[in-house]
C-alpha cells in the first residue's frame, strides 16, 4: 500500500495510542497503516456514507488487519464516545467541516490526547478556529503533494490558549513562519500568484471592483513582505 504525501505527513504525526479514530476514512488507509505499524492497538474507521466504508472494509481485508479495525457509519465524531479514543485523524474535508465537526462534538474533542487535521481547502478558516478556541497547537506542518500545498495541524483542547491574529496569519501560519519552513516560500509565491490571478479577472470600474483590487493589493504586498522571513 503505497501512501500519498499527504497521508504520509499525517502517518508520521501519529503517536502511538489505543484508540484511534479516522473522521471521513474513505480508502481506510490510515487506519489501516496505523495498525500495520502498531501505532495503535485498535483503529475506529468512520464515514458518513456507505461506500466508502465499504471500500475501507475491503482494503483492511486485502491488507489482513480487518479484526484490529472497527467500521462505523455515521457524521463526525457522533460514532465514537467520549473518551473511547486517544488519537482523533480529520483529513481531506474543508475547513469549514473539520471546524463543525469539532463544534459539534466538544466533549469528544476535549478528552482527546492529540488530533491530526488536515483540511483539503480553505484552511485558514481552520487555523482562525483552533487559534482563537481553546486549542493547543502542538504542531504545525505543510507539505507539497501532486501540485497542491496541504497544512497540516496536531492540536488538542485546551482551555485559556487563545490568540487572536491579523487575518493575513491565518492564511500563513505563524508557527511555520517561525520554523522557517522549507516550503513556505513556494505556498506564499503561490498565494500571491493565485492573488494575481484573481486581479486579472477584476476587469470592471466600479466602486467594490476599486475595493476589492485594493485588497487584492495591500494582500500581495504583505506576502510579498514575508517572503523577507522565509529559507
Ligand atoms: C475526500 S475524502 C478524504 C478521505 C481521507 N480522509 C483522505 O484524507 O484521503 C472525504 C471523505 O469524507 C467523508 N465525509 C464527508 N463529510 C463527512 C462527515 N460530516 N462526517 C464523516 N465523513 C464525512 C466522505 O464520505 C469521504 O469519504
């Protein structure tokens, strides 16, 4: 079973536990690599529709671990219990779900010792949620898989960790800014390429296109300032 990038980076962020669940598993892959690499005793492979469970069923078959993985059909974090687990695994969904699944279910969050989210879009909208609700970040990571940057972020609850940050920092973490990460030059060249892009488009004279554009340009010129802090 030959990983992405992506899941990958979330494999390697995994402590070993009892119990871990995958929200949204899909494939199964995960839970399924996880129990290959005794990084749990027992994994919870949970989705919101059938097919990709079933499909997960199938794969943990193939690869011989379907006793160590329990399939569970159901939205968010509603299929598991407050404290069953020890690790909880989000990937591949929006920032905007990972943040309402968190919301929903608080108490399984809270009694969790780590969670590894890794939205597939809009994860600054997931950064300005953990940032300013009570979230440790334990660890932030990025990572560059088939074209696409992907941010990846090992949190858990805590009460009184706050901070609240210019909007530009939820787009570039701060944490990795610190870090000088090796690839946030390239993810902050992109950003400012995608801003480019969008001003291309602007082509009308009217007074929102005249805000937006300016936007658009105060934006770049403060990405173009933290390019001055990357590697
Ligand atoms: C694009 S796949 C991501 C699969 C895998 N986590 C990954 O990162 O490669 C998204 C999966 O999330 C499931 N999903 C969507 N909304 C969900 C929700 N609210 N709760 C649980 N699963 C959900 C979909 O059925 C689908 O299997």
């Amino acid at each position: 079973m030959e990983l992405s990038r992506r899941l990958s980076l979330i494999i390697q962020n995994i402590d070993e536990c009892d119990t871990l669940v995958d929200v949204g598993t899909d494939h199964g892959y995960i839970p399924i690599k996880c129990i290959k690499d005794g990084l749990c005793k027992k994994a919870i492979a949970s989705d919101i529709n059938k097919d990709p469970l079933d499909k997960a069923k199938l794969n943990s078959v193939f690869e011989g671990v379907d006793e160590e993985v329990e399939f569970r059909l159901g939205g968010g974090l509603s299929t598991v219990e407050v404290s069953e687990c020890n690790g909880i695994v989000i990937a591949g969904m929006g920032g905007n779900l990972i943040r309402d699944i968190l919301e929903e279910d608080k108490e399984v969050v809270k009694e969790a010792d780590y969670l590894i989210l890794l939205p597939a879009q809009n994860p600054e909208v997931l950064r300005e949620y953990l940032y300013t609700n009570n979230y440790e970040i334990i660890k932030e990571d990025l990572c560059l898989d088939d074209g696409i940057y992907y941010e990846l972020f090992k949190v858990r609850s805590k009460d009184g960790e706050t901070t609240e940050l210019d909007s530009i920092y939820y787009e570039v973490s701060p944490t990795l800014l610190r870090e000088r990460h090796e690839l946030l030059k390239g993810f902050i060249e992109s950003k400012i390429e995608k801003y480019e892009k969008i001003k291309g488009l602007i082509t009308d004279d009217s007074e929102s296109a005249k805000l937006r554009l300016e936007e658009l340009n105060t934006k770049i010129d403060v990405l173009n300032n933290l390019l001055n802090y990357c590697s």
